[in-house]
C-alpha cells in the first residue's frame, strides 16, 4: 500500500516535471537509469545474502541463540543486530517476545540500534555509493553508539 | 571484463553457495532463492522511485537551497533541519542511500548527512509508538535520549574522519558533472 503511493507519487512527479519541461525531465530520468545500473550488481548481491541468511539461520534458530544469558549473550545478540538489518515492523515483535523470553533491556537497547544503524548485507549498497572508508567509519562509529546504548540502559534501567 | 567480474563478486559468490546447495540435495539453496526473490520484490517496490525522485532533485532543487538549509555554514539549524529530514521519511535504509548521495552533490555538510542517515534509521515516530508497546514507554525515551545526541555525535565525527575525496571516484565526478548540468542556478 505505502509502496503503491510512492510509485503514483513518482509517476505525477515525472509528468509534473515533464509537462514543466521535457529536456531536463529527460536528463533526470538519464541520471537515475545510471546511477540504477551501477547499483544493480550490489543490490542483487544483498539481495541474495540475505535469501541465504534467512534460509540458513531460520527464527526458530535465532531465538535459541537468544536465550543465551550474561554477557555472553550480550555480544551474541549485538553480532546478530549488526549483521542482519530488518525492517522495523518484524524488528519491534522479535525485541517483544526476547523481552518475555527474559533478554536484558541493556541488551534489547543495543540490539534495537545495531539492528537499524548498522547492517553488514547493506554494506555492499553503501560502499556503493559511499566508498569503503565512509561506510566503515559510518557503521564503526553508529556500532560504538549501539553498545553506549546499552550500557547506559543497564545502568539507568536495571 | 575483469572490472565487471569484480563487481559482481558477490553475486557470484551467493549464486555458486546456492546451486551447490541444490546439487547437495539439500532444500536450502531453493528457500534461500525464494526468500531473496520476495526481499527482491520488495526492494524493487522502493528503489526505483527513490533513484528517479532523486534524479529529479537533482535537475529542479536549486544548490543554494540546500547548501543555505544544511550546507557547511547551517550550523545547529542545518543539524535540526537534517533530523526532521531523517525522521520525516519512512522506509528501509537502503533507501535513504540515494537521498543522502544527492542531498551531498547539491552542497549539504558531511557531518549533516551522518546525521539524517542515523536519524533515517533509528529515529522515527512510528517507531517510537511501536517501540513503547512491545517494550515500554520508558524504555522507547530513554533509548530516543541517548541516540539523538548520539547521532549527532556519529555525524560530527564522521565528518572529521571521512574527507570528500574517499568517496568512489564516479560519484566524485558526479560533484562535479553535476555543476555543469545545474539548471537551477
């Protein structure tokens, strides 16, 4: 639904463009078609990482790997965030049922972070149109954050 | 050749692990190619609107808006300004990639771009909503109180450690190319 309004509100910013002016509606278009293309090598190969991750690691694995406790279980699950990235409505039901399961919050902070700001199967993507030094600083700095984050819920909600 | 051989390597490497799984006799090579073609629909849902909405920035939004709001002299007003960006927009973000990218070739600061893409990606209001009934009301501030100046922290550093010149040198010259084409000036 929310995919289908983007794709309407594309197509009437397009004809908008056009009808102001074709040429450099046309030039657009050529930007985009480019800069699509050279993407498409790395968005399949994030594309098929994550098919393969998902069949391999199945939820029911994810969750005994969760249920591991202390501060071992702590790293387990802050390496679990930083390498998958999911989307937000799947991320917020999966930290619901760890925190039944009897996940720390400390640990729950840092997984919500990394979970969102870093994400090695989007890296490919990144480096993409960022180069390698951006995206590793980026996702370094946003993965020292995340484990901020949770420390400072361990001691502030303990 | 070799030039596009390396930059499929990844692909390459999924594809071979994939069929020699199917060769194996074992499932999962097939559910892991029907998963990576239902994330593929979902990503083809997004990006290509994304990359032509940017494509369109860049022919019609004028380089002086965008450095005036969150260019190099915007100060705290270009960090608030690249916040509320961040937060405005929903979606994945791999999405908010392309966003970034133009907003940078139009003359937004490093530090700003660090900044929505870390707001892009933790700090949203949905979320919050969401966060405050599957954990806590508490929980969701506080988290939001140490990421927000967090990610200003990840954007200001971010600046500092990463100059201009490391990024791919296509989309270097994008910078530059770009100026020529600028209708907008």
């Amino acid at each position: 639904m929310r995919s289908l309004s983007l794709v309407l509100f594309t197509l009437a910013a397009i004809a908008a463009s056009w009808a102001k002016d074709s040429r450099r509606t046309r030039h657009a278009l050529l930007i985009s078609y480019h800069s699509f293309r050279a993407l498409m090598p790395n968005l399949l190969g994030m594309v098929g990482l994550i098919g393969l991750i998902l069949a391999v690691v199945p939820p029911q694995t994810l969750s005994q790997l969760f249920s591991i406790h202390g501060p071992l279980g702590y790293f387990v699950t802050a390496a679990i965030g930083v390498i998958i990235t999911i989307p937000a409505p799947i991320a917020y039901p999966l930290a619901g049922s760890l925190l039944k399961m009897g996940v720390s919050l400390a640990t729950l902070a840092t997984f919500i972070t990394t979970l969102t700001m870093v994400g090695t199967v989007t890296a490919p993507m990144e480096i993409n149109y960022f180069g390698k030094r951006f995206t590793l600083v980026r996702q370094g700095l946003s993965l020292a954050l995340a484990i901020a984050a949770g420390a400072f819920m361990g001691v502030l909600l303990p | 050749m070799i030039n596009g051989l390396k930059r499929c390597w990844l692909v390459a490497a999924v594809a071979i692990v994939n069929v020699g799984l199917m060769l194996s006799g074992s499932s999962l090579g097939v559910v892991s190619f029907q998963q990576a073609s239902t994330f593929l629909w979902e990503v083809l849902q997004i990006l290509p609107p994304v990359t032509i909405l940017m494509g369109l920035f860049d022919v019609w939004v004028p380089r002086p808006l965008v450095e005036q709001n969150i260019g190099k002299n915007s100060g705290l007003r270009g960090i608030l300004f690249a916040i509320l960006l961040g937060t405005a927009a929903a979606g994945p973000i791999y999405a908010a990639f392309p966003v970034a990218l133009s907003l940078l070739r139009k003359g937004a600061r490093m530090a700003n771009i660090g900044i929505f893409l870390g707001a892009w990606a933790t700090i949203k209001l949905p979320m919050i909503i969401m966060e405050s009934t599957f954990i806590g009301l508490r929980f969701a501030i506080l988290r939001l109180a140490i990421t927000l100046p967090g990610v200003i922290g990840v954007g200001i550093l971010l600046e500092r450690l990463v100059p201009l010149a490391t990024l791919p040198p296509s989309k270097q010259a994008a910078l530059h190319s770009l100026t020529q084409h600028d209708y907008a000036e």
